[in-house]
C-alpha cells in the first residue's frame, strides 16, 4: 500500500469519525451514520490495499 493510499484511507477515516461525532451532538442519526459509513469505508479500502500487497510479494 503506497504512503498515498494510507493518508488518504486515513484522511477518510479522521472525516468520519468528525462527522459521526457532529452528529452525536446535533442529535443527527443519518449524519452520524454517513460517518460511520466513511469509516467502514475507509478500514475496507485499506484492507483491500493490504490483501494487493500480500499477492504482489509472492
């Protein structure tokens, strides 16, 4: 996984946990669930970067 997929997976990550966390406070569910979904996001991207890796090495 290049160091340009990390910052963006992580950039993802950090956004969707902001917007999970707005939307706690301002007591919005589909807000703090688009959060939630940025961040599913951002771990399965990531994860699937990882599991590229692993077939490349081979």
């Amino acid at each position: 996984m290049g160091a340009d997929d990390k910052l963006e997976n992580a950039g993802e990550k950090l956004g969707g946990k902001a917007k999970e966390a707005a939307g706690k406070l301002t007591d919005d569910k589909g807000l703090e669930a688009e959060g939630k979904g940025d961040q599913v996001k951002a771990d399965l991207k990531g994860a699937g970067e990882k599991l590229k890796d692993a077939f490349k090495k081979d």
